[in-house]
C-alpha cells in the first residue's frame, strides 16, 4: 500500500501541460476506486496521513484523494440499498443517492475553482499552529466535532429564532475578522488606521502565546502532582507484588538423606573397583 500510493504521487505529477488540469480529477478517480475496494474511507485517509507527512504525497495532491475518498464510500450505502426488498428499495436507494448527491455537490463547492479550495489553506494553516502548539489539535478537535456540533444541535432544538439570533452575529463576526485580516496583509490602507493592525486589542485576544502558558503550567502542575502520586502508587503496587513474586527455597530432609548415603557410599564402591580390578 504505502509504495503503491507513493507512486500514484508521483506519477500525478508527471501529467503534460495541456492535461494537467486533469491530475486532480484523476487523484479522485483513484481515491474513489480504492475506498471501493477497502469500502471505508477512514481506513484509506489514515493510510495517506503518514504519507503526507513524510513527503511522499503533497497536500495539493491529497485534497482530490480524500475527496475521491467520499465518493466512493457512498457505495457502500448504494450496494446496501440495492440488497433491501422490493417494497423498501426505493426509499432506500433515496437515501443512499442522497448521501452520492451530498458529496458531489461538496467537490462541486470546494474543489473546481482554484480560490475556492479553502480546505488546503486552512489544513497549513491549522498544522503551522499544531506544530508551535501541540495542544491546539485537542482544542480543535474539541471545538470542531463536539462544542459546535452540540451548540447547533440545541439552537435548533429550542427554535429557528434562537439559532438564528445566536449564529448570524456569529457568523458576521467571523466572516468580519476574515475580511478584516485579508485586507491587513493585501490592503491595509483601504483600512482605517485603527483596524490596520490588532495591537490595540488584550495579548490574549491576538495571540496564544498566553493561552500556551496556561497549558504548559498546567501541564507542569499535573506532572508534579498527579503523575507523582501515580508513580508512588505504581512504586508500593510493585513493591507489595514483588514479595510474593519471589522465589522461595525449601529443603527437602528425604532428598539430602539420600545424597548423604549416596556420598557416604560412593567410596566403598571405589574401594571395592580397586580391590577387584586387575593389574
């Protein structure tokens, strides 16, 4: 597997110019077929994670893989959807076309137009800040998979006027920050002199190097003390196992009276060897 996909990154780079355009849309191909074959996606991007991060596939070249990826695990809910019974293979294959549908339409969103393939920006974006703080990818996935979902869960519980009236200023102040942000680095002077920069705002607002104290302290303080306490507990566990571990040593009185006679007889029968041996 792992040389079979370093190969497919390499030879999708060796596409000629006027045909180029296709390596991305042939990357997926492959995705597809594969997922088809190991019918799980999860199992297929854990197998390209490590791949990318050694160099062997670049991110660019990932993106249409995993796309790919989504593809053709929808063929697991289509081939399922073709075994049900007649009176329930329509609503069936309903669903199934609709998760194909889904997909395609989210490659259709972010993948054929060059600009709009944000995932790749935010994936480096995301792994520079990783790789200064090793914490921030339990943050992310904390506030991505379980805070976000939740919070939208429950406003849509309660009522489309909450979520409504909790998410559009959400949504406003974060699309505000994105514009605000291109426009520092492209354009600052179309910027009052004010927004041209985020000085003026609390260190802990602009940067987390703050937030990083917090969890390198933290993280001191539990080594100190709770994983102190669980090395103690781990130090009297082996001590109190080690004593009934030990090997124990007992004298068998039969057996030593026995090598006595044995030793006490041994010369007699020398003697006797002697005396009959002859010269």
């Amino acid at each position: 597997m792992y040389s079979w996909m370093g190969s497919v990154g390499i030879y999708s780079t060796l596409i000629p110019y006027p045909f180029a355009w296709l390596t991305g849309y042939m990357a997926m191909v492959v995705g597809a077929f594969m997922t088809f074959v190991v019918q799980s996606s999860s199992v297929f991007t854990s197998a390209i994670t490590p791949l990318v991060g050694i160099g062997v596939i670049s991110i660019d070249r990932a993106y249409p893989l995993t796309l790919g990826s989504n593809i053709g695990t929808t063929t697991t809910a289509i081939l399922a959807a073709m075994a049900s019974p007649g009176n329930k293979l329509k609503a069936s294959l309903q669903i199934a076309l609709c998760h194909f549908f889904f997909n395609v339409s989210g490659i259709l969103l972010w993948y054929p137009i060059p600009f709009t393939r944000i995932p790749i920006h935010l994936s480096k974006v995301l792994g520079n800040i990783t790789a200064k703080y090793r914490w921030f990818a339990i943050f992310y996935l904390f506030i991505a998979f379980l805070v976000i979902p939740v919070g939208v869960f429950g406003l849509s519980v309660a009522g489309w006027e909450y979520l409504v009236g909790v998410g559009v200023p959400i949504l406003v102040l974060f699309f505000a920050v994105i514009i605000i942000n291109y426009l520092q680095k492209k354009r600052p002077e179309k910027l009052p002199e004010k927004l041209q920069n985020w000085d003026y705002l609390p260190l802990w607002m602009r940067s987390l190097d703050p937030w990083d104290e917090v969890m390198v302290s933290t993280g001191a303080t539990c080594e100190k003390y709770c994983c102190k306490c669980c090395k103690r507990r781990g130090g009297e566990q082996v001590a109190s196992v080690a004593p009934g571990k030990a090997m124990e040593v007992h004298e068998n009185p039969v057996s030593l009276a026995d090598e006595k006679n044995a030793f006490s007889k041994t010369p007699q029968a020398t003697e006797m060897n002697l005396s009959t041996t002859p010269l």
